[in-house]
C-alpha cells in the first residue's frame, strides 16, 4: 500500500507549484463520459461498474434480514427500548446542538486559512462516542430529521455523517479510542468544500466544471488536517478516501479493496446514506431511510464494503429511526427503534388507524413481540399530509 505521507507530500508539492497559475486537472479528476453527457446526473458517490470483494464477503437483501424469529420481551424491556429511543431533549440535543457549533468553527477556521482546535474536535467526538457506547438513539434519531431551512447542508452533512459513522463503527464493536476516530473522520469528511464551493449551495444542477471541481475536495482537506499536525494519519487518510470505491472506479487516487483504510470505507458509506435521505440544493431526488439502504445493498461488492454496509443496516435497520410504516393491519405507524439483529422487527409507534384516522393518543408496538403483525410497507410522509 502506498503511504498516505508520500501522496500528500506529492500532492503539497503540486499544489505549491501550480500557485498563481491556472491549474490543469490530473486524469483522475477529469469527469467521465457519464458526466459529460449528463451533468449533475450522478448522485454523491454512486459512481462505477460491477467489480467487488471475495464471495464469502456477500451479503443480500434476504440475508440482511435474517433472525427475524420474534421474540417476546418482557415489558420492563420495551420500556427501555422506547425509552432509549425518544428520550426527551436533554443530552443528545445538546451533543448534536454543539457539534454543530464545532463544526462551524471548524469550516470557518479552514475557509480562513486559520487552525482548527484539536481539544475542541476530540472533546465533541468523545461525547457523541459516549452516547453511542452507552446506547443512546436519540444522536441518530437527530441525524436523521430533515434539516432546517437556515442551516448551510454542509455544516450539518459534516455532523450526521460523523454520527452515523460513529454507530457505524460501534456495531463493528471497535473501542472508544478508534470509534473517536472513525467520528472525527465523519466530521472533517469535506472541509475541503468551504473554500470555493459556493456553487453546491445554489438551487440547480451542477456543471460539468463544477462536478470535476468538486473532485478535488478530499485532497484539499486532507492537506488542510496534515497542515494541522494534531491528527492520525489514518483520519487524513480517511478523509482523503472516504470518495474511492471498492471496485477502484472512485476518486481522487482510483484505489481499490484493501488500498482503502476502514475509517474512509465507514466514512463512505455514511456519507452516502446521509446525503441520499437528505435535500441538497443542486439536486432534485430524496430516498426515504428505507429505499436508500435497498439501493445501498444493490451496489454491495461493487462500491462498498460488504462488511461496512451491514453494519449500517444493523445500525440504521431496513426500517430506520422515524421513517414511516404501514402494517398488515393497515396502521400508518412511526419508528421509534431499532431491534438488534431483527431489521424487520421494529419498535413502532401507531400514528394513523386502518382508516387513516390520525389517533389521538398514540400507542407503542414491538413487533418483535407480536408475531402476527408485520410491516408491509414504508410510507413516504407526501401520503400522510393527504390524511
């Protein structure tokens, strides 16, 4: 494997060489024939052809929704289940109010060539670890809201995307010390786009140019992190390849399989998860929770990890925190969370009855406790503002 230091010296000394001249885009970064013919048209990170990892590595939709045998809790569980799950706005809103603090203070330090505070970056990343080790829900519950009209995208992409990889990495069960870096990662996973990338924040496709541009983005970070001598390399390093791909057809170095570091196969896969379920300006499709982790799972062993991508299924569930359900019994119902190693199965809170009547006292199901009842399908919120 090539050093991470030996390309970003090698990337520094193109950088400083090209200083006051108009720089001419290396053929990794030239936009593919798909780009040409439709710019804009490819969504964050779903770039490549079918290529993958070895056989005993695959996973299927079936096979992600496996130990799906309910099983009866007792009460006492469910109450913590739920409790877990939408706990009032206390610690979590706090973290994830804070976070985004940081996060501004991070992209502003970058977009103004200043330092960024390491204490101030670690302190937040050991606070969101801490919830998730403990088995705190409402981060990702958080991470998963719709954002609000007044906050830049990218600021708050920063901080899900390093929240969700933080769940990410604890379902791999890695220890408070690497999981801190996996959400560092997540949280710097593209400083390099607060400084001459504006362009993301305005309502319309983006152009070619601007797609080819936008592939210059992790390199510029992870240069700005090195700068910094306060992180590990493998946080630069994850950062500089949270865009490559398993099938090596990624940006900004094309590598592939065991050439990328976990951290940016964790990083990746959160990142994309993040940005398809959430509105960006530039482009027009938004996946519901559920028909974003299908779509993810159609490109196992081609762009992501398989290892990585069930572990956000087991993270996120087939039915993710706060999207919306119909059951067999025909109630519109809302997920309130997840049941470790049931995805079919999970903690559901009854919104609507069989006739679309929105209740007025909602009710709590598990449905890992009740046998009969099972989800037939999600349900976009455009369908409940008809009710």
């Amino acid at each position: 494997m090539v050093r991470i230091s030996d390309i970003l010296k090698k990337l520094k000394q193109e950088q400083e060489a090209s200083k006051g001249e108009e720089s001419k885009a290396p053929p990794s970064q030239q936009p593919s024939k798909l780009e040409k013919e439709n710019p804009g048209s490819k969504e964050k990170g779903m770039e490549g052809e079918k290529g993958g990892e070895a056989a005993k590595d695959h996973i299927t939709f079936i096979e992600a929704m496996k130990h799906n045998e309910p099983e009866k809790p007792s009460k006492a569980n469910i109450h913590e289940i739920v409790k877990k799950a939408i706990p009032e706005k206390g610690e979590g809103q706090n973290i994830y109010n804070e976070t985004i603090e940081c996060c501004k203070k991070m992209a502003a330090g970058y977009a103004e060539d200043r330092e960024t505070e390491k204490d101030m970056i670690v302190d937040i990343a050991g606070r969101i670890s801490d919830h998730i080790l403990l088995g705190g829900q409402e981060l990702l519950s958080l991470a998963a809201e719709p954002y609000p009209d007044e906050e830049d995208f990218r600021i708050l992409d920063l901080v899900d995307t390093g929240i969700i990889a933080g769940y990410i990495s604890s379902s791999l069960n890695y220890n408070k010390s690497k999981l801190m870096e996996v959400v560092m990662t997540g949280l710097f996973h593209d400083v390099g786009m607060f400084k001459d990338f504006d362009f993301v924040k305005e309502a319309r496709k983006l152009t070619v140019e601007e797609l080819h541009q936008m592939r210059g983005h992790p390199e510029k970070g992870a240069l700005y992190l090195q700068g910094l001598a306060a992180f590990s390399e493998e946080v630069i390093e994850g950062v500089l390849y949270h865009h490559e791909r398993i099938n090596g057809e990624g940006y900004p170095q094309g590598v592939s399989n065991d050439d990328i570091s976990e951290y940016a196969k964790i990083v990746a896969i959160a990142d994309v998860y993040e940005a398809m379920t959430h509105k960006r300006p530039h482009k027009d499709k938004t996946s519901s929770p559920s028909d974003a982790i299908k779509e993810l799972i159609s490109f196992n062993q081609v762009l992501f990890n398989p290892r990585v991508l069930k572990a956000l299924i087991e993270t996120v569930g087939i039915y993710p925190i706060g999207s919306w359900v119909e059951i067999n019994s025909g109630e519109i119902c809302r997920v309130l969370a997840t049941n470790e190693g049931f995805p079919l199965r999970p903690v559901l809170s009854v919104a609507f009855d069989g006739n679309r009547k929105r209740l007025d006292e909602m009710r709590t199901i598990d449905l890992k406790s009740k046998p009969s009842l099972y989800i037939k399908r999600p349900v976009e919120e455009s369908e409940l503002k008809k009710q």
